[in-house]
C-alpha cells in the first residue's frame, strides 16, 4: 500500500518492538514522524544499530513512549544511553542477524529505507544490508521509505514491493560523512599501519581517520582485497588505480564485500548497479569462517584503551558505555586463523587530553572486547609491536616502547609494581 509515513506509522502501539535501517540508511523521514508521536505511545522498543542522522526519539521528552535497545551506540543516542534512558545490548555483529530469525528478539515493525523498484517491482536495502536483511525477513510488518537516492546494490538487499507492507514515497539526499584533512599522529599510524600490509592482502577496516590514513599510504600495494562489515571513500583512489582489484581472494575473488558504507555521494554513486561491490549479511561477512577463507587477512580495529597485558577496550569509557563491540573480535578472530593473517589494534598513543591510553590497568568498568589471549598486533604513531606469544612481562616491554614518552616512566615503574 502507498500511503504517507503518518498513516503508516498509526500501525505501530505501545509495547510494539520497533527496529530502524541502519547508518546511511536510516529512513529519516519515518523516524522523524515515529518521535512525533511520544506523547501516544509508550514502552515502545527501538532496536537498532548506528544511525545516522537526528534521533528525536533520544531525547528526554520522549523516554516514557520509547526504550532504546542498541547493537551498537552511535553519536545520536549516546547520551540517552549514557544517562539511562536507553540500553547497550552486547553481542558480536555477526550474532544479531541470528537473534531476529532465531525469535530471540520478535520484531512487530521493521522501518526500512529502500531503493526505488525495478521493471520487476524489487527495491534493495542499498547501502546497508547489515542486520536490515534479517530484520525485514522477521518483522510482522514493514514500513519502506522509498528514496530515489537511495544506490541499488548487488548482495543480499533485494526486496519485492510485494513484500512491503506500506510503501511511503519521499526523496532525500543520504547522509554523507566527508573525509577531514588528516593529523601527522594519524599519518604516523597509517603508516606504521601500511608497513605491515602485505601484497596480496584482504583488507578489514572501517570508517574514520585511521583507515583513511592507513588507505592514504598503499598506493604502492598490490593486488589488495576488500573483505570488510563496512567501508567508505578511502577505497575509491585504490580502486581507480588497480591496487584494490581483489585477485587473490578465495572468496568472492575480484570483488569488494561488505555489509554497509558510509561516505559521500561519491562512494554512494560507486557502489550503485556496480556488480564489483557484493553487500551480504552480517551473519555472512562477519563470520570468522567465512574471514579466515582469505589470505592474509590484515583487520584493523580501534581501541579506546589498552593495558599492559594486552586487554583491549573498545566499547566503553570506564563503565560508561561509547560504542559497542561490534564486528571486532570477528574479525580479529577471523585474521588470526587465516593463512599469513594479521589482526592489528590501532590507537594514538594519547587522549586529546594528554592522558596515555596504554595504561598500567584498564580504568574500572572498563569492557574488555579483544582478550589479551586475542591480541596480536599493536599500534601507535611511535611503532607497531606483536605481542602474540609473548609472557606479559614482555607485552608490558613492548606496549611500552609504543606509548608516548612523556608516559614511558610512569608505565615502566608500574609494570614493576604489578609484575614484582
């Protein structure tokens, strides 16, 4: 049915669990008009991965009609979750498409953004396949924004109008998040980074300055490969000059896999009706036997904090939840059992505020997402260090030589005190 998102949206009450399209994807339209409607609705549960663009529903006004439940907390709900009023729900990317179909989670609506139809009536997910294919395949009924702007891809993200329970027509430009001038300290990363990039490689990375740095120094690579949960623009120079071609996957060799993007129009335009780029499910892309299949496997991942032992925290400030797990440790599991793999953790050495984030010991509540039994590579802007097989005698060594001078003595006189 073609309808207008305010008639669409009556369908959804009190108590229903909701779930909204993820990152470019978001139907902005249907999550505007959804908030509209707090003083409805109440315990309504909004299970969702990041989003991109304004989430009204976040906001104090709205806490009684709407329960946050996240996979993954992005800047828009990250104060509400912060403060209470919404919820981090832990669990590896690769697990979540399971929880919808497996009816651990039942999902009433599912709120979608899609592609206008084709001559045969079939819309795609476009930029985000992620745990949206699951989520149409579960929900009891479906909500579509068709957006013209929205890129058709190849993968997994078809969908049949028939399908579509009501179709509300509005066009609107994607999000974009542009690429910003890069630090000397992310440069130093990238290129520490880059040296460990072997010819021949799958790369895993995602969004941000650090992956853009690492991208920024291959142009001198070859036959590298694109096995990632998402990427954006950095790839696109790669791409144009043949260093990015994929010719030395096992699978899918010769194209770009993943499951979401986010970027400019550019990166949007690129992936449109291109039968290079394949978009899978999470459960697919993120599923370490699926990783190991390739070569060299090189996944780099961010951290918030590491201590001297190896454990790495990436999902929470102390106990405050920033972010989540996501698809880390599936793909620095995956990277470690592939063929001449390597799982690299990056970080600068230092918070904006001067404070070390190689710590003696993890701040308290802090969660630890790679173990210190994971963990291989390190890296910072003052080197990259293995500490794979080593005692944690000698990882405190190493972590050590990587963090900044200024920390150095204070880590050094700990690493005796914890050590003795």
């Amino acid at each position: 049915m073609i309808t207008s998102a305010v008639e669409a949206l009556k369908i959804i009450k009190s108590g229903d669990n909701i779930f909204i399209h993820s990152a470019a994807a978001t139907p902005q339209l249907l999550v505007k008009e959804l908030s509209k409607r707090y003083r409805e609705l109440k315990n309504v549960s909004i299970y969702s991965m990041h989003t991109e663009g304004e989430a009204a529903y976040a906001s104090p006004e709205c806490a009684e009609a709407f329960k946050i439940k996240a996979f993954f907390v992005g800047d828009n709900i990250r104060e509400a979750v912060q403060h209470g009023r919404g919820s981090y729900i832990p669990v590896f990317l690769s697990e979540v498409p399971m929880l919808f179909r497996k009816k651990i989670i039942e999902l009433d609506v599912a709120l979608i953004s899609v592609s206008t139809p084709d001559i045969h009536g079939y819309c795609s997910l476009g930029t985000s396949i992620d745990i949206t294919s699951a989520a149409k395949q579960s929900a009891k009924i479906i909500i579509a924004q068709v957006n013209k702007y929205m890129p058709r891809t190849h993968g997994d993200g078809l969908i049949h109008v028939s399908e579509i329970d009501y179709l509300v027509e509005h066009d609107e430009e994607i999000p974009e998040t542009k690429m910003h001038p890069l630090t000397d300290i992310e440069m130093a990363i990238g290129e520490n980074i880059a040296a460990l990039v072997e010819d021949g490689a799958t790369l895993q990375m995602g969004i941000g300055a650090i992956p853009n740095a690492v991208l920024s120094c291959l142009g001198n690579h070859k036959n590298l490969g694109i096995h990632s949960e998402m990427f954006s623009d950095g790839i696109l120079p790669l791409v144009k000059s043949g260093v990015i071609n994929g010719s030395n996957k096992v699978k899918h060799p010769g194209m770009i896999v993943a499951s979401f993007v986010v970027g400019t129009r550019s990166l949007y335009d690129f992936i449109d009706d291109n039968p290079m780029v394949k978009m899978l499910d999470f459960g697919y892309v993120n599923n370490p036997d699926v990783i190991k299949s390739n070569p060299k496997v090189t996944a780099i991942n961010s951290a918030i904090e590491i201590d001297l032992s190896g454990q790495v925290c990436a999902d929470s400030i102390g106990s405050k939840i920033y972010s989540g797990v996501g698809g880390q440790m599936d793909f620095i599991r995956g990277a470690s059992l592939s063929e001449n793999g390597k799982p690299i953790i990056a970080l600068s050495s230092t918070t904006k505020k001067g404070e070390s984030k190689i710590s003696a010991i993890l701040k308290p509540g802090a969660g630890i997402v790679t173990t210190r039994a994971h963990v291989n590579y390190v890296v910072t802007e003052y080197g990259a260090v293995n500490l794979y097989g080593k005692t944690i005698a000698e990882r405190a060594k190493l972590l050590i030589g990587i963090a900044h001078p200024n920390h150095r003595e204070d880590l050094s006189k700990a690493a005796f005190d914890l050590l003795k």
